[in-house]
C-alpha cells in the first residue's frame, strides 16, 4: 500500500466576502495549492471537496466550473465542523487505495455572522429539557464547567486560551483577527455563556483552503519531495455507544478514540509531536482536548496553560495559527486550514511563528453529533 503525501497546500485569508460565491471563494485556495506544487487542473485525477452550507449544491462541480472541467470524478462531503477533514481523508483513502495518484482536496464555507449552532433541531420538545443548552456556547460551557468541577479548572485558565491564541494571530498574516487580546480584556468581554466570553468563542468567517495529495510513486516522478509532507495516519470516529445521561453531548470520547488509533497508525506517541491544531471552538474546547489528545495527563490541562507548555516557544505549541478563535472557523475549510498551518511548520515555511526543529505534527477537527478526525504529518527526511 502506498504512502500518501501533501505536494501542494494553501488557504485563502479567512474574512468576510459578502459579494463573492463560495465556488469562487473555493477555487482561489484550488488555484493557489496547484501553483504550491507548480500543477495544473489537467493534472488531477479526483476532487474531494467539503462545504456544509450548500451541502446539496454540488459546490465541487461549480468550482471546477471556474478553474477548468476535465471531467474528473467530484465527492462533495459534509460532516459538521468535520467537513473539511473529511475531503481530505477521503482523497487520503483513495491515494491509499491506488485508485489515484494525484487528488486535489478543498474546504469551503462562507458563513456570514450569527449564532452556531441555533437551528436546525427539529420540531417537538427539545430533549436537552433546558431552553438554549442545545446550541454551542452553551455545550461547551457545560462541559468546560463539568472540567472545572472535577479538577478545579478555573475561569482565568480558560481566558488564558483565548490570550494564547490570539497572539499567536499576531503573527500569521491569513488570520481574520491579528490582535493582541490581553487577559482583563477576554475576561471582561461580553459574557455568552460561562466561562466562555465573547473573545472565547470561534469567529464565524468565510474561508477555503485546498491541499493535493499524490502516492509516492508520483511525488518522485514530479521530483516534489523536497517539499512534500507525509502523511502518517488519519483517522475519523463518531460517537461509541454508552451507557450515559444523554442530556448533553460528549465531547470527548471521539477525540479520545481517535487519537489513540491515529498514533497507532503513525507509529509515533504524544510526546513525539511537535505542534498541534485543534479544535478550540471555544476556549473550554482547547483545555478539554490538552488531555483528550494526550498532550498533558487527566487534570492537568490547566497547569499547561498556566505554564506556557502549549503557545509558540513551549513544550508542545498549539494552534499557533491563532486557532478558531482567532484566525477564524469557516466549517466546511477548517480541517484542510489545519493541515496548511501544520505543513508549513514541517516545510519550515512559517516565518515568525515557525516552531522550530518541527517533524511530527497532529491536526484535529469535532463536529458534534458527532464526527472527529485527526491526522498526523510528518517532515520527509
């Protein structure tokens, strides 16, 4: 079975672009990822493409509309904030598989302003029993207050997130937000739903980011090497039956199962890796995800925080791209924006925010209901 590897990667500078379609805004990270790697579209031989928002709207067929139609088969994927995540493994798979050897993956979403997570539910009494508990904020404060009871995590550790984050903003030049937001600030904020203020919840943008993946037979042909990142494992798991009070989501155990599987796969542990992105929907999210991806032990999440063990400079730096918060969540691109940010660092490509010496990294993507994927990359040396 062969290797598969990342030959070209890019993303667009997430923001708002109210007058531009999600295929266009699409196809700019299309074109841009092709030139990464100096490949056209008569190049490729599948395109995986996830958006959630026109998830029936065949978004892949109407990017290639734009940057060229040669008739290649299209799978358009949508998995909640997994969406992206899920292209991409599915163009993973097929490199895998040999049915290809050179794919094109693309994450689109064009989200405009608004409250996550607000609709959709259905008709009838909610079962969660308590008014607005189904919608995000209010889950991931539930469970960042359920962390906080059992291991004393406190409201200025998660603040500390947002803090973290933000700054690392600074520094990446595609980030919707590059400013520094210091600890009263977040902590003063508009509060939405403790302990998450409003400098503690994802910002809702539009976004793409796209990636070609190619065999290894292939990447040697092109003479790409040089710059192509491997991809170790990947990894996708919903959520195991258990015998729980279903009033609110997990949001652990399929990161959890997932995590396990992927270092399995990739032959590598925790302490192995050198950077990860994960999903901070919130700022309760990344605290829970230090211990559910092994990065610290059970109840130490805290402690990292507090120590600097996961900003830019620390034992194991996390969402140096500014993370959900602060570089942006457009949902259908954010699981391929993670593998960008990631890829760079193993290029050495990332400029101020570089962390240095990186090899191994680890990207992560949750949407409840649930679906998480996780992948593993790794410097070709």
């Amino acid at each position: 079975m062969t290797d598969a590897y990342v030959v070209g990667i890019d993303m667009i500078k997430f923001g708002r672009f109210p007058d531009r379609t999600v295929p266009e805004i699409g196809s700019e990270a299309a074109l841009l990822a092709l030139a990464d790697c100096g490949l056209k579209i008569q190049d490729m031989e599948a395109l995986y493409c996830g958006n959630l928002g026109q998830a029936n709207a065949m978004v892949g067929q109407r990017i290639l509309q734009e940057i060229g139609q040669t008739g290649i088969p299209v799978v358009n994927c949508a998995n909640a904030c997994a969406t992206g995540a899920t292209a991409f493994r599915e163009g993973w798979m097929s490199i895998k598989a040999g049915v290809y050897d050179t794919v094109l993956c693309v994450g689109v979403e064009q989200m405009g302003k608004g409250l996550l997570g607000g609709a959709g539910g259905g008709s009838g009494i909610p079962k969660e029993g308590l008014l607005g508990s189904g919608t995000m904020p209010a889950v991931f404060a539930e469970a960042g207050q359920e962390h906080a009871s059992k291991y004393g995590t406190t409201f200025e550790q998660f603040a500390k997130v947002s803090v973290k984050n933000h700054h690392h903003s600074t520094l990446n030049p595609k980030a919707m937000y590059q400013i520094e937001t210091p600890l009263e600030t977040v902590m003063n904020a508009e509060m939405i739903a403790y302990p998450n203020t409003k400098l503690m919840c994802s910002v809702n943008v539009d976004g793409s980011a796209a990636a070609v993946l190619c065999s290894e037979k292939k990447v040697r042909e092109l003479g790409l090497m040089g710059r192509a990142v491997k991809v170790s494992a990947s990894v996708m798991t919903s959520d195991p039956w258990q015998e729980r009070d279903l009033v609110m989501p997990d949001v652990n155990s399929c990161t959890r199962q997932a995590a396990a599987k992927a270092f399995e796969m990739a032959g590598v542990g925790a302490s192995d890796v050198d950077l990860v992105e994960l999903h901070d929907c919130f700022a309760t999210a990344e605290i829970l995800h230090y211990e559910n991806l092994s990065l610290c032990g059970e109840g130490e999440a805290g402690h990292m925080i507090d120590s600097g063990d996961s900003a830019l400079g620390g034992r194991c730096p996390v969402n140096v791209s500014g993370g959900l918060l602060s570089k942006g969540h457009p949902l259908g691109a954010t699981g391929i924006a993670n593998i960008y940010e990631v890829s760079t660092h193993l290029r050495g490509e990332a400029g101020k925010r570089q962390v240095e010496g990186a090899k191994v990294g680890m990207t992560h993507v949750i949407g409840l209901g649930s679906a998480c994927a996780i992948h593993v990359l790794e410097k070709v040396s």
